[in-house]
C-alpha cells in the first residue's frame, strides 16, 4: 500500500467539512486537484470511503472506520513536524514555477527589487517548459507562475481564475553570429536559405515566432538546423555558429553589447511580449494572499524588473 501524507489530510478535511469545494479552499488546492486525490487515496486502501450521493457528502462505513485511524495518524505527523520546524510557519517559502529563460535570467534580478518593496520572501523555484508550468499552476501544485504572454499566440488562461500581474516587458529578437566584417553571417535581408535555429512545436515561445513568420514568404527560406524548447539551448547552438534564431533580448543583452552575437534582421523582426506572474484564485494559501495584497500596493517601478 503507497499513501501519501496529504491524501489523509485531505480525507480528515472533507470529514469534517462535509464539501469537497469548501475542502479544497482549505487545502490551498483547485477542486478537482483534491477530488483526484481523495479517489486516489481510494483506491490506495482499495475500498470506497466517501458516499458521494448525498449532499453534504458523507462517508461510507469503511470511510467511517478510516477516519479514525486517519485522524491519530495526521495529529501525530502534526505535533511531530511542529517540534522539528519549531512551530512557526511564518517563513514557509512560496512555490513558483517558471519558463527556463525565465529562471535562469529574468528571475534573480526581478526578485530582489520585488524584495525591496515586500521584504524578505523565501520562495521555490522549478524551472520547467510553459505547457508544464500551465498545467502545475491549472492543478494547484504550485503557488505562482512566471511566464510569458503573447496576446496573438498565448495559451489563455481565464482571468478572473488565474489573475496576473505584468511584471515586465520584452522582445523576441532574430540574432546570429557576426561575419568577418561585423555584418550578420546569417542576414533575414538575404536571398540565400537561413539555418534556422527552431522551438519545438508545443514550445510557448516558438509559438510567438510561427505567428510573426506565418503569411511571410521568409519562412520558405529558413532552413531549420534544429530545435529544442528552451531559449538557452538555442543560444548555445548559436554560439557555435549552427544558425539564427529569436530570443528574449534579456537572454543575450552581454552577447549583444560586446559583439559576440548581432542581429540578423531590423526592428520589424521583433516580437513584442510582457513577463507576468499568475496565481490560481481558487487557492487561498495565507502567504499567496499575503504576497498579492502587497503588490496591489507598490508602485510599478516595483513590479517592473
């Protein structure tokens, strides 16, 4: 038999609630998040713990007996868990997921001025694909997600559930390595085929990109080399000479200054998109609600990095 902890937190939760929606508000999840974890506690202990049909929902008599065994089990791990984190819970870091350029570049910087405005704030970083980090935020596994948003190629996400605040602005830019004169090896201007240096389909950023190339005759002379999900990986690639390609213009604001990359085509080959940072509004996490009302206040030089 695999349980895991929070399966049984959930269980004693819906007891006492009697509401698998007022239960979920509890446990700082969506409410089909915790209705797939109470059936997957189910069929862990392989028989049916809560009667479903009636309203309030109520438990079966196998769900009766568990319960109490559920409840000696939490309060323990409880009591146990509160000595070893010496009972405060104040500094319980936040868990924010992110697109990987974002992690690896944007995050630091914006954090830290975001600091000088809320204090100190311990937080958890998962650098992962934007598909992924929609899905973790949609199944309220994390606290906050950092991501892009293009108005013309977004994956949208309903406001009024997953609202946002818009922390920052950037461009997408067509980059490559410099020739020997300092011009782009590899010009957009140009009438030879590109290397072309591509997301992957379900890449959130490639998607930007195919809209901008989408009903221009260019896209027939970019010849794709190459593809992977993240903006660093075609940034190294690029490095070594493999093509051209859009990337964030944070990404490559060194390699831009001294040289080492130029661009290969003009201003018109930019794609505008803004950073924003989300919550789900079905999860009510004290240090989430906290967090929130502390941005509504500050200045936007504050919430812009």
């Amino acid at each position: 038999m695999n349980l895991e902890t929070k399966w049984l937190e959930d269980f004693v939760a819906l007891a006492n609630t009697r509401s698998f929606s007022a239960s979920a508000r509890q446990r700082h999840v969506t409410q089909p998040a915790f209705s797939r974890r109470i059936r997957s506690l189910e069929q862990a202990v392989g028989v049916t713990l809560v009667d479903r049909s009636t309203t309030p929902v109520g438990l079966t008599p196998e769900g009766q007996l568990f319960l109490v065994t559920a409840r000696n089990l939490v309060e323990q791990l409880s009591e146990c868990l509160g000595h070893l984190r010496g009972l405060s819970m104040a500094n319980e870091a936040l868990d924010i997921v992110a697109a990987h350029s974002l992690a690896l570049t944007f995050y630091p910087q914006w954090i830290s001025r975001l600091q000088q405005g809320t204090g100190e704030l311990p937080t958890r970083l998962i650098a992962m694909n934007m598909g992924e980090a929609i899905h973790v935020l949609r199944e309220g596994n994390c606290d906050l997600m950092l991501g892009y948003y293009d108005p013309y190629a977004s994956m949208q996400l309903d406001a009024e559930v997953f609202p946002s605040f818009s922390i920052g602005q950037v461009k997408m830019v067509p980059v490559c390595l410099p020739d020997d004169s300092g011009a782009a090896r590899f010009p957009l201007g140009g009438s030879e085929s590109v290397p072309f240096l591509a997301y992957t389909q379900g890449a959130f950023l490639g998607r930007s990109v195919r809209m901008l190339l989408k009903n221009d005759p260019l896209r027939m002379r970019l010849r794709t080399v190459y593809e992977t999900a993240m903006a660093e990986g075609l940034k190294g690639m690029m490095l070594q000479g493999a093509g051209m390609a859009w990337i964030p213009d944070f990404c490559i604001r060194d390699e831009l200054k001294c040289g080492k990359l130029v661009r290969a085509g003009g201003e018109e080959w930019d794609i505008p998109l803004e950073i924003r940072l989300y919550r789900c509004s079905l999860v009510h996490k004290p240090g989430v609600e906290k967090l929130w009302r502390q941005m509504m206040k500050l200045p936007r030089d504050f919430l812009q990095a």
